[in-house]
C-alpha cells in the first residue's frame, strides 16, 4: 500500500496549522471534520429527547443509535454489548460497581503498577478503602523492571484458583509499549478470571478488534482518537449476565447500553461517533484500500516513520532516557515517546518548546504508580512527546531542533 497523504490527513484536521507542532496528542486529539460537522448538525437540528413519534424525535433516536453502531465498529463488537460513557475513568468505575454484587469473601482482583489510574483505581476500590467487598483481596502484577512491560511471568505470579478479574493495559500510556492482550487474557482465562483491558493509548493507532482478542472487557476514549469526549466499552454478553445494572429499577438489562448507561450519553457527542468511521474509511479509500484495517496499517507505518528518528535523537541527547523499547518498531510500540532529562525539571521544558511553536508535556499522565517506580515521581515525572498519524516528519525534526536547543541552554545556564 502507498505511504500516507499527509495533507489529505491534515486537511480533514481544521485544528492543525503550521504554527503549532501538536506532541500532547496522548492526552487528547484533534477532532476530524465528519466528527465537528454532526456535533454541529445534531446541537442545531435535533436537541430532542428521544424516543418521541415526532419526526425530530425519530431523526434523534436514529442518530443516535448510528452513534452507538459506530462504536461497535471502532471496537469490533456487538452493538449490545456497548455503552457510551462520559469517559474511560466513568467506564471503569461504573463497571467495577456493576461486578462488585458478584464478588464474595476470599475473591481476588488483579490490577497492575503500569496503568494510568482509571484502569487500577477503580478495581482495587473493590478490596480496599470504604466501598470494599467483604474479603476482597487486591493484588498488584508488577510491571518488568527492564522493559517496563507487563509480562506473563509477572501474571501468573499473582493467579490463583480465586481471581475473578484482570485489568490491564494494552499499550502504556507513558511508555508506549503494547502489550500481546490476546496471550495474556488467555493466561488469566486460565484461572477464569475476567479480563479488563484499557485500549487508551492503543486505540489511535491501531485498529481494535475485541473478537480477535478474547477479552471480557475493553474501553477507550473517542476524544484521542480524533472524536468527541466519550468513553467506548464493550462488555461481553456472558460477563454482562454477572453485573449489577447500574440504571433504574423498571428499564431492561439486556444490553450494555441499558446497564451501563444511566441517564444515556450526551446524544450531541454520540451522533458524532460516525464521524471517526467516516473518516478512516475514506483515509483507506483514498489510499487505494478499504476500511478500518488498511487505514490502521497507513497509521501504523506512518508512526513509525516519525518515531524512528524522534527516538534515535533523542537517545543521542547527552542527559536524555528514553523510556519504553528502544526500537521504533510499530509491532512493538506506539509512537508516545517519555523521557527523562538528568539535571532538568520536567516542568521547565513545556513553557520553553511553547516558545518554538512545540507543544508537549510533563508529569506522571496518572501513570502515577508507575512513575513512582520509575523514581521520577518527586522530579517532577516525565516528558512526553505523544505521536498520531497527522503529526508529520517536518514537526518531529522542529521537536528535535527545539529540544536540542533548549536542553543545551538549561544544562548550561
Ligand atoms: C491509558 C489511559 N487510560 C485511561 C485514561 C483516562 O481516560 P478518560 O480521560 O477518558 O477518563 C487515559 C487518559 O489519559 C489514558 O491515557
């Protein structure tokens, strides 16, 4: 397939423009055009509850549900087994308090020291603190030292014939190493256990497809991966039947939407849900190939084009480490790049590359355990310069030129 038509990406981006070199795309992205103009559309035509035999109302319920169909593709399930949330820390809340019910004494969850926050505090919440199940027991797989992955062995270190449930993440936010999901929620299926895995940071670069993982459970967040500020997640329909609804009394349990939804989504970001297939699949059309998965593999090769010479430059940097793997391999990272600058607080850098028209930046990105082991918690974490595909090879050398310019007049000053 041909490499990537950077224009025609940035074209679709009305917020992109050449004065700003945009790296903080791991804390949110850019929204595409199909996903701005139905925002637009539904708040100027179709504010209308739901429902109704009116046709604004009819018009309403069908986009909607268009929005909820489209999650179902970006995340390779079933319709009925998505809900729409305000975002993935809802999700994660909302479903370790639908499982909670199920739990008895004795029962342990697994939960991890890599993952941002929303993927760990909401499980351990079930053992531990004033919400916790009676005998609940919370156990950590650490991450490996060395590579900075979640890795089997770690895994089964902390299995038992009484784990109910894995959460994990498929690609570190920080570090940007993925994670082989599929082997290691065969590992905890071993046991029985639930697997829940946070796609976040895996989501806007590759291509999510829950029936090829064997997963339980799966959540990202539409607002990194080019639309509107929404949690995604598909909660399988065997798990489903072991939850708690979080809804009213009188309302059906028998989708997600219905379980996991209470009070529905705000239906002006959930029509825009269409938007973000819309666009991958004219990404893919435009290339000469056809839906989701040739868009993801542009995207992938794409990334890996910038990553390559953002990593090598920066391990040359006298001062610098790189977290995560080294290699700028798509098959083994995303293209968000951490790194650690001796003798330099990770706040003083932003505000200078903002000078210089690049924006990234620092701190623990609620990785906040894992940065604590890295032992950059008290300097202040990390600095990271995250990567999508309309990021471009030109923006990485003016982040190379900046930094280098920067770092050379802080370490010297
Ligand atoms: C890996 C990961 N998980 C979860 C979250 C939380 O997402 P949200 O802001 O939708 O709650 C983030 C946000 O940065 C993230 O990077």
């Amino acid at each position: 397939m041909k490499s990537l038509d950077v224009d025609w990406v940035r074209a679709r981006f009305p917020a992109l423009s050449p004065e700003l070199a945009f790296f903080d795309n791991a804390g949110g992205s850019a929204a595409c055009l199909p996903v701005i103009e139905r925002v637009r559309d539904h708040v100027e035509k179709s504010m209308v509850q739901l429902g109704g035999t009116h046709p604004w109302s009819r018009d309403a319920t069908a986009k909607v549900a268009a929005g909820h169909a489209a999650a179902a593709t970006l995340l390779g399930g079933e319709v009925a087994d998505v809900a729409l949330t305000p975002s993935t820390t809802a999700s994660m809340a909302r479903l370790a308090a639908a499982f909670a019910p199920a739990l008895e004494p004795g029962d342990e969850i697994v939960v991890t020291d890599l993952d941002h926050e929303a993927n760990i505090g909401a499980f351990r919440r079930l053992g531990e603190g004033p919400e916790a199940r009676p005998g609940v027991v919370v156990r950590e797989w650490r991450f490996d030292e060395g590579t900075q992955t979640l890795t089997e062995e770690g895994l089964r270190a902390v299995l038992s014939e009484r784990t109910r449930l894995v959460a994990f993440t498929h690609c570190s936010n920080v570090v940007g190493a993925l994670h082989d999901v599929r082997r290691l929620a065969a590992v905890a299926h071993e046991v029985g256990a639930r697997v829940v895995v946070d796609g976040v940071a895996f989501a806007p670069h590759r291509r999510v497809d829950v029936s090829a993982l064997g997963v339980d459970a799966y959540a990202f967040s539409a607002y990194k991966v080019y639309g509107p500020h929404l949690g995604l997640l598909w909660v399988a329909s065997d798990f489903r039947a072991e939850l708690t609804s979080r809804n009213h009394f009188f309302l059906p349990t028998d989708t997600a939407a219905y379980q996991l939804e209470p009070g529905s989504a705000p239906h002006e970001l959930a029509v825009a849900l269409p938007g973000i297939v819309e666009y991958l699949e004219a990404l893919a059309a435009h290339h000469g190939g056809e839906g989701l998965d040739d868009a993801f593999a542009l995207i992938a090769a794409h990334e890996q084009r910038l990553a390559e010479p953002l990593i090598e430059a920066l391990a040359g940097m006298d001062g610098v480490r790189v977290m995560g793997p080294a290699s700028a391999d798509a098959a083994v990272r995303a293209p968000t790049v951490a790194f650690a600058v001796d003798g330099a607080s990770p706040a003083e850098i932003p505000p200078k590359l903002d000078a210089h028209g690049v924006s990234l930046r620092s701190g623990h990105f609620y990785a906040h355990r894992a940065v604590e082991r890295f032992g950059l918690l008290e300097k202040g974490g990390l600095l990271r310069a995250s990567m999508v595909h309309y990021n471009t090879k030109a923006e990485v050398d003016r982040l190379i030129a900046a930094l280098r310019e920067t770092l050379v007049a802080m370490l010297t000053d």
